[in-house]
C-alpha cells in the first residue's frame, strides 16, 4: 500500500465557491445560483474545464446535472452503499469508500469541489482542499445556507494568492491555498 | 415633524466587519476577535475615530467595552425599557425608543456600527445602512457566528467601491455602498 501510494501523483484538490458577502452559498439545499454574475459563470465554467474530476454533493449535483453529467463527476451521497457509476458520474458513500483512494486509481491530477457546504466541510476536514477560489458576489442575504457546514469552531489558516475584480458592479475573486501544506 | 426631519443633516451609517473567508465573525456571541490582525485593528480604530458615534449589540459591547465605553456608544439592548445612560454610553431598546430620530436629535453626521449579527441585521432591514467595510481574514472556522442573523433570505444588492489588501499574509478589505441609496 505504502508502494502503491508514494508512485501515483500528488492531486491538486481546488474548492470553487460563489458566496455572497456574508458567506451565504444559497437560499436552500436545492436552490439555484441566478444570482451568480456571468464572469464567475465563465471563471467557473473555466476552471472546470482544466480539472480532471469534479467532486459534488448530492443537492449540488441535482442543481447542476446537465453540465456534472457530461464530466468525470464524484457525487459525495450517504444514499449508495457501493460506488455506483452511471455514465461518466461516480455516486460514493464516503463513510463507506476512500475517496482519496479512489481518485488516485483514476491517476487525476486536477480536482474541483463545488459544494455545497457539506462537501466543502468534509474535504477542508480530510485534507483534500490544497485551494478555495472564492468569488464574492456584492448581495447580502442574512440567511441561507452557510459556506461550511462546520460542527465545531475551527481556525483553518489560508494564504491569500491573488485578488481580481470580474466585473463592474463588483464581483471579486480571492484565491487562497492553504497554509500547512499536506501529502496526500 | 416633517419640517424638523428636514432640517437635520443626513447621516451616513456605517458597518464595519472583521469576517472570516466563510463569512463567521465570533466563536460565540462573547467571544474576542484575537484573529483579526493588527493591520485590521488600526484600520478600525481609524474609522471609530472620524465616527460621531457607534452603534453596537450588548454582547459586543460588552466585549469591547473598554474601548467603546469612552466613545458615544448606543448599546441596542432588549433589557433596558427607557434611554438610559452610563458615561458616554447610552443604552437603547429599539422596539422602544426610535433609534434614528435619537442620533438626529444629537446631531450626528457619521454613525459606525460595529456589531454583532443582529445588530448588523437589524441596521441592514431598517435602512441605517449606507456602507459595509468587510475586513477578511485569512481563516476559514466551518462554525461559529454569522455576519447577518436574518429570519429570512433576501437579497440586498450592493456596489463595491474598493478593495485592498491590508497585509502580506492576505488580510483584505473590501468596502461596499448599498446599491438603492435612501432619505433618513
């Protein structure tokens, strides 16, 4: 095991999150990203197309299944028992699957998490968040579903890498990676 | 009335927030603000400092009650049933007394608000809010006390004046007026 882990490559695990100003990812659990400007839509759409595999959750994936279907999508659901493959999507339980392991075996190099705040908690928890592109759109909307889904009060240092502007009206872009870099 | 309202200059509200990367702003409602940098710290007291006054919640008050006891400070608080004042503090129930028409009656031009969560919201639904300064700190927390503690979700739309980087580790400033300006 130790072999087999040292050969395959190391993955660059990259959270994309869109947020409002007070850190809220959506109204609800199957809510839409309308309020989401075209120039994150297109960074978004961008970076995705430079990943190798997308990591989502379940709500996530059903918000956005016509786009996650045609890509090498890891739906995260506590529903599948056994990994589950339907067409190029890949439902994991991972209470019951590695999903370390599991993207390693495919030898992907690049991987996206798109949330929602549940699979953003689990991946910052298991060390599989090297990133968090964060684009900040200029709402504030007091309640909704809060970025991480976190039980405890954790301090999890970043380093900002850059600061962008992508629009007029004021939607930023802050790419931070994490301070203590990891293997994996 | 109408012609004493008009007669009183316009005030210009306020928020300043420390935040983390996912929009937390305390462990818990008497928790310090040990995270926010030094860079922060001076750039908040520089603010406080060409403010007339502050508007804050007990809890937050309490937390920074050494320095906020020497500046004029509402304390909005649910427990006190009339005006009453210690010093340079004055404690308001605002489901009793109306706060806009006592900070007209001092006089007022340049009002701060410094939190917490309700105090944000309840500033942010009753339009004493013109500018939101939003200070991120490099940390994501999973957990603690959001931004806005809304009943509901609603989109107040925004515009982004500035952006700044405030130090090398990445703490960031970027400072919003609200969208939909409004008489006071």
């Amino acid at each position: 095991m130790a072999t087999k882990k040292s050969k395959s490559a190391k993955i660059k695990y990259t959270a994309l999150v869109a947020t409002s100003i007070d850190g809220r990812i959506a109204e609800g659990a199957r809510s839409g990203t309308d309020w989401t400007s075209a120039e994150d839509w297109k960074y978004f759409q961008s970076v995705l197309s430079k990943s190798d595999a997308v990591i989502a959750g379940f709500n996530t994936y059903k918000v956005a299944e016509a786009g996650l279907k045609k890509r090498n999508t890891i739906v995260l659901t506590s529903k599948a028992d056994k990994l589950k493959s339907q067409g190029s999507v890949i439902f994991l339980n991972p209470k019951k699957s590695n999903l370390k392991n599991f993207l390693q075996s495919k030898n992907y190099k690049n991987v996206a998490i798109v949330g929602g705040a549940l699979v953003y908690n689990f991946c910052l928890e298991n060390k599989i968040m090297d990133e968090i592109f964060v684009t900040i759109e200029p709402y504030i909307f007091t309640n909704g579903v809060p970025m991480f889904a976190g039980a405890k009060f954790k301090k999890h240092q970043f380093i900002l890498v850059s600061a962008k502007k992508l629009n007029k009206k004021g939607t930023f872009l802050l790419r931070y990676k994490r301070k203590e870099m990891y293997g994996n």
